[in-house]
C-alpha cells in the first residue's frame, strides 16, 4: 500500500510540472496565470496523499491554509488584470 | 463600481470570519500542530487584506494620517519583552526563565509560558504585516514629488 | 479499500485536466478544463482521505477543507477570466457568438 | 441577533477543527468566537432569520444530490472533448436572463453554473448573467436558458427566498 | 549526493543572476532565490533517514526525530528575507517615483 | 525520497532561470512565486511541517507586495545590446560561478551521504526538550526556550524594518 501511495505521489509531482510548462511557454499574461492557480490546487492533492501516508493529522492544516492563501493570490493577480489600482 | 463583482463581494462576507478564526486557531495550537504566532499572525492579516481587495479601501474608514495598527504592534512587542524578562523579577538570573507549571504533554493548556509567547508574537506581526501592506498599497498616493 | 478507489479516481480527473492545459487552444477554454476537473479530482482526493480516518480529528479537518475548496476556486476562476477579458485577450478563432462585447460599453 | 448567529457559527466551527470537548478547549474557543464576531459581524449578511426555518434545509439536501451528478457529467463531458483527437469545441459567450433577485440567491446560482457542462459565469450586469460556453449548443436565447439555468434555479428559489 | 549539487547550483544561478542583470526588480528576485538555495541546504543536512516530524506523540514516545535545530534557524531566517524584501520594495519604489526607471545604470548617470 | 527531491530541485532551476531572463517584469515574478512554492513541496518531504507552513505564507506576502510594485510601471524591460561593462560583467560571473563550482565540489566529499543526521547537536535537544519545555512541537520548544533570544532579535528586526518602510514612504519629496 505504501508503494501504491508513493506511485501515486510520483504522479502528481508530474503534473505539476506541466503546470510549470504552461507558466515558461504561455504566450500571455492570463495563460502564466492559470498555471500557478492550478498548481496551487494541486497541491492540496499532494498533502491529502502524504497525511494518508504517514498517518498524521496536522499536514492537513498545510493544505487548509494554502487553499486560503492561493485564494488570496489569484485574487491580487486577477484584479491586477482587470485594470484597477489595488484599493479601488 | 468600487471593488469587484458581486460573487467575489458575497463569497468574502462569508469566508473573511472563518480565515480570521483560522488564523486563531493555528496560533494557539501553536505547541501542539505546526504553525505557531508568525503563520497564524500572517494569516489574520490574510483576512483584513482579503475584505480590502474585494470591497476596496473605503469601507473600513481608515484615515489617511494614521490608521492605528503601528500602536498594537509596538505595544505586543513591549509585551513579548517584559514576559521574557519576568524571570528577573521573581528573583532569579535568568531570561526567558518558564517559570509556569508544565502541565501534561499534549494537552491544550501545558508547555508553560510558550502559548502566551506565540499569542503576543502572533498580534505583533498581524498588525506589522498589515502596516507594511497599507503602506505600500494605499497610502501610495500620499507621495508628492 | 474504498479510499484508495476514491484516491485513484481524483488522480485520474487530474491527469485529464492537466491534458486538457496542454491541448487545449486559447486561454479561456484552459482555464474551463483545468478549474472543473482539477477541482472535481482534488475534493474527490479529500473525500478519500475522510473515508481513510473514519470521523476523528484528522477525517473532520478534511471534512472541512472540502466547501473551503470549492468555494475558493470557482471564484477564483471566476474572477480570472473576467480579469482576462477586461486585459483585452481575444477570443479564439473558433467561437461563434460574443454577447458581453456590447454590454461593457 | 445577528453577533449571536456569528458566535454560534463560530463555535461550531471551531469545534470540527479541533474536534475534543474539554473544558479548556470550549473557554478557549468561545473566547476566540467572541473576538471573531465582534470583528466581523459588520461585514456578514444581513437578514439572519432565514437560518432558523427548518424546510430550507430539506431542499438544501436535495440540492446537494442534484449538485453533485451535475458536476460528474460536467467532467466526463470536459473529458471526452480533451481526448478526442479532432477537439469538438465551438466556444462563444451567451447571455442569460435570470429570475431570481437577492444577491446571495444569484451568488449560488453563478457558483453552481460554474461547475456545470462547459460553463463559466463572466460577469453579472443587471438581470442578465454572461456565460462562457465551450460549445454553442443551439443559437435561440429561450432553449439555451432553459438549458443552462433550468436544473438549478428552482431550487435555489426555494432555498434561499 | 546529487542532491547537494543540485542546491549548489541554485545558488550559482541566483548569484549568476545578480551580476548580470541591470534592472532594480530583478535584482530583488535574484536575492530571494540566493535564499531559497540557502534554507534548502539547511533543511537537507537536517534529514534522517526513517525519521518522522519533529512532534511528539505521547502514545509512543519512542521514535527516530528529524533534528529540529537547523529548523529553528530557518525559521528565524524566513521572517528576517521577509523583512529584507519589504524594505528594498519601499526604496524600489521610492527610486521609480524620483526618476522613472528601473534600469540602475540610468539611475547613476542621472545623478542630481 | 532522495529521487523526488532531485526532480523538484531541476523544477526549481527550470523556473529560476526563466525568471532572470525573462522580458517582461510580471513573468518574473509569477516565476519567482512558483520557485518558492517548489521549496515548499521540498520541505512536506522532508518532513518539516513548521517550515512549510511559515514559506507559504511568506511566498504570497512576498508576491502581493512586488505585484503592488510592478503595477504602476511601465512592466517591459527595455531592451538593448550589452556594451563593453556588460561583457565585463557577464565575464566575470562565469569565472566566478566556475571557480566556486569547483569549491562546492570539493567541500561536498567531505559531506557525510544523504540521510545520516551529518549534524552531531540533534541528541541533547531531543532529550531534554520535551522534559524542560513540556511542548510536543520540539521546533516551538527550540524557538521560544533554548534560543529565545534569536526570536527576540527577529521581533525587533520586524519592528524595524515597518519602521524604516513608513519612514521612506511618508517623507515628502521636495522639487
């Protein structure tokens, strides 16, 4: 079973290399953008997987508190793009 | 418009209190889960920077000549300071002397004087975090050349 | 068992969604692809983790990161696409109908 | 009412997060719900009374489940035109006219199109939402509404007004 | 083993990129990736083979740790890169609003 | 592990390099930010929870405060053929990079391999912190009891710096 989990972990470290692929080729702003909100949702996966895998509790706290701040993130960058200064 | 859309404006109402209570609740967990006073405290400034980017500036009314936050944040580091140095006080030699009861290994209220460390710790780089943003974000137009 | 099952399914809907960043041709169908089903694979990943611990601290952590998630990243994306519109990206050459074109003027 | 609606909401989710009743947890977490909805009971939504009436809650479950096998045939659907080799997409940006008039309403509402087949909400400006769709199904305005918005704004109606 | 050259290297394109580059921003994140290079090394040297997290569960207290000292020196280090990086950006910034550029060598041939 | 670790770090690098020598100022910084939240997939494997959480949150800090700063810029780096004191200059790093290339070379044989505890200090700490502090997270015992005066140091470094900010930031430029 830790074998299958460690697979399974090899996996989703490739996928987040593609995300880092579409961040260097992306022609435009927005594409570099969908590449690092992905790989912030990824990621969440990766902390699921490795707190099944060594049978603690608190590595979910890690995946709780960067959905909360990627969130924050993407929500700086999309607004940079629609033009406005950041307090407006 | 001020701010973004009404979804962004609604979604925040709702999930602002939970990041706030969030960012509690990893300061003082502090010795028991990793985290502790830096990462809570970023984290409750996460939700003031969160309501200002989807409602704007205006609605907190804050006052461009002093918005309060520096008061807090020297205070709490007077605070961290004179806990450290209350060893000397009880007649000892020693700085950041534990002199609280240690309690049981694992239990919410134990390690001492480690949880009151973490709390002031964590008010003292919220309100310092919060500054440097308004400082750099808001207050940028005050700059006359 | 029934974890693992659910585990594997999440890491599936992954894999299409991060095909779907490689094939797919202009920015706005990406970011479909890639927030439905990256979205869909991560809570589904979450939910094999409560089913993993049972109902204890570490099953109702996971149980709570799961509507956090979602809501999260839908109004992300949704800010970020209007975001992409409003910085004046094209769309691509094989739509057929723009409404939001006459309602920003 | 409304400090006392954000206590207990606060409460309740402190408690899943720490999940054990003792008696030093619950001073501690009421003392932090205390700070919490003295902070932050400006900002939430204003009509609270809402959440007392027990039969919102029954649609609310319903809803879930119709939510929930939307969303599975949304990814199968995303799925099969990612790999299929010759890429059947016809994207283009529709508009919506919806019934439904408190804003919280239409916060759901643009949320669960969201996940929905191939669809994305771009902006809301007046009663009518904008749409991106990865493939124009039909080119009149009442056939594609009742498509789009048809499965879930019944009960959103009965949910929320 | 490969893993220490690889840190090495890290440094070497941040320190690469700090030599060669004439604007004020990218110097900022050439500084910031000399770091990361800096707090991976610690962390590697730190690692122990079987070890799990340095947390104490008292249900069986008999574990191999991860040694938590160079942890603790990271983290001190982490906050002070984030107070270093606040203040360039106020200087930065203050520099762009006096002479509108990036570029350094503009900004020294201006002088006045 | 020793494998997965490798990958992230030429991930790492990947993403180093396109940041210094992209073009515009904004790819720079969405690549630095994925730099950093590479490291901290390093640090969830190996098994360091409290340094995660803590570079998290200093990452998107960090990339809120440049984007504040690039957005009122003009975002391109103009572009133009490198002179004479930048051949120089480009010179100079490549003889440098090489000659500390061969130091760190050396300097890393003398390492002990990978995974076993080169550092000598790890036993005192272990035993005695959970019987001195009483605090199940060992790194909180470490920060707030045997080295307190780091964390002092660093509080009033915060201080310091939200002070110099404000100072630079307020003072009225003059004509």
């Amino acid at each position: 079973m830790t074998e299958y989990l460690d697979i399974l972990l090899y996996i989703q470290i490739g996928l987040s290399s593609i995300c880092l692929f579409r961040i260097i080729r992306g022609p435009t702003i927005p594409d570099r953008m969908v590449g690092i909100d992905i790989f912030g949702i990824l990621v969440v996966g990766i902390c699921a997987i490795i707190s099944v895998q060594t049978e603690k509790s608190f590595i979910l706290d890690i995946g709780i508190a960067w959905i909360i701040l990627s969130f924050i993130g993407t929500l700086t960058l999309a607004k940079y793009l629609s033009g406005k200064k950041l307090n407006e | 418009m001020k701010g973004m859309t009404v979804i962004v404006k609604k979604t925040t109402q709702l999930i602002a209190g939970m990041v706030f209570l969030y960012g509690m609740y990893v300061i003082v967990h502090g010795h028991l889960t990793p985290g502790g006073g830096f990462a809570g405290g970023v984290i409750m400034a996460g939700s003031f920077i969160l309501l200002i980017l989807a409602f704007g500036s205006d609605f907190m009314h804050l006052t461009k000549e002093e918005s309060g936050t520096t008061m807090y944040e020297n205070l709490a580091t007077l605070v961290v300071i004179f806990l450290a140095a209350s060893g000397l006080l009880l007649g000892t030699r020693i700085f950041f002397l534990n002199w609280f009861p240690k309690g049981t290994l694992g239990q919410l209220v134990s390690a001492g004087m480690l949880p009151l460390y973490n709390v002031f710790v964590g008010i003292e780089v919220a309100s310092s975090i919060l500054t440097i943003f308004l400082a750099l974000v808001i207050f940028k137009e005050e700059i006359s050349e | 068992m029934l974890s693992l099952i659910f585990i594997t399914t999440g890491i599936i809907f992954n894999l299409l969604g991060c095909i779907g960043i490689i094939r797919l041709p202009d920015t706005y169908n990406r970011l479909q692809a890639a927030t439905k089903c990256v979205t869909l694979g991560c809570c589904s990943i979450l939910f094999g983790v409560v089913l993993h611990f049972g109902l204890n601290d570490a099953g109702a952590k996971a149980l709570v990161a799961i509507p956090i998630l979602f809501f999260g990243s839908t109004v992300a994306a949704h800010a970020l696409i209007r975001g992409t519109y409003h910085f004046g990206i094209k769309l691509g050459k094989k739509s057929v109908k723009d409404d939001y074109k006459e309602a920003i003027k | 009412m409304r400090y006392v609606t954000v206590f207990i909401l606060s409460l309740i989710f402190w408690l899943l997060l720490t999940f054990r009743i003792t008696l030093p947890n619950l001073i501690v977490g009421s003392v932090a719900s205390i700070i919490c909805s003295a902070v932050f009971t400006r900002f939430f939504i204003k009509n609270v009374y809402k959440l007392l009436q027990p039969h919102r809650y029954y649609w609310f479950i319903i809803y879930l489940f119709v939510f929930i096998w939307e969303c599975i045939k949304a990814n199968i659907d995303v799925a099969y035109r990612v790999l299929h080799p010759a890429m059947p997409i016809r994207p283009g940006i529709v508009k919506v006219r919806t019934t439904l008039k408190s804003d919280l309403a239409r916060t759901l509402l643009a949320n669960s199109i969201t996940m929905t087949p191939g669809t994305i909400t771009i902006d809301i400006i007046g009663d009518y939402l904008y749409i991106h769709w990865i493939y124009v199904r039909s080119e009149d305005p009442e056939i594609y509404t009742r498509m789009i918005t048809g499965a879930f704004e019944k009960y959103i109606k009965k949910i929320i007004e | 083993m490969i893993v220490y050259l690889l840190c090495f290297i890290l440094f070497l394109v941040g320190l690469y990129g700090l030599i060669t580059s004439r604007n004020l921003v990218k110097i900022a994140i050439s500084m910031s990736i000399m770091e990361f290079s800096t707090f991976l090394f610690f962390a590697l040297v730190g690692y122990v083979n079987g070890g799990i997290a340095p947390i104490v569960d008292p249900a069986d207290p008999v574990k191999i740790y991860v040694d938590p000292l160079p942890q603790a020196l990271v983290l001190t280090a982490i906050v002070i890169g984030l107070a270093t990086t606040a203040m360039m950006m106020a200087v930065i910034i203050r520099l762009y609003r006096k002479y509108g550029t990036f570029d350094i060598r503009e900004i020294k041939s201006l002088r006045g | 592990m020793e494998i997965a670790i490798s990958i992230i770090t030429v991930l790492m690098i990947i993403g180093a390099l396109y940041a210094i020598h992209a073009r515009d100022l904004l790819s720079a910084v969405i690549a630095c930010g994925i730099v950093g939240y590479g490291l901290v997939i390093c640090f969830l494997l190996l098994k360091a929870p409290d340094l995660a959480i803590v570079q998290i949150v200093v990452e998107t800090i960090t990339l809120i405060i440049m984007v504040a700063v690039v957005l009122d810029s003009s975002r391109e780096e103009k572009f133009s053929k490198p002179d004479g004191q930048g051949y120089i200059s480009i010179i100079t790093s490549i003889l440098l990079i090489v000659v500390l290339f061969y130091f760190f070379k050396l300097s890393v044989e003398t390492l002990d391999a990978f995974g076993s505890g080169s550092l000598r200090m790890a036993a005192p700490y272990i035993e005695g912190a959970t019987d001195k502090t009483g605090s199940a997270n060992l790194v909180t015992g470490v920060v707030f009891d045997f080295r307190g005066y780091d964390t002092m140091g660093e509080a009033t470094v915060l201080v310091t710096a939200v002070l110099g900010v404000l100072t630079i930031l307020r003072i009225k430029g003059k004509k």
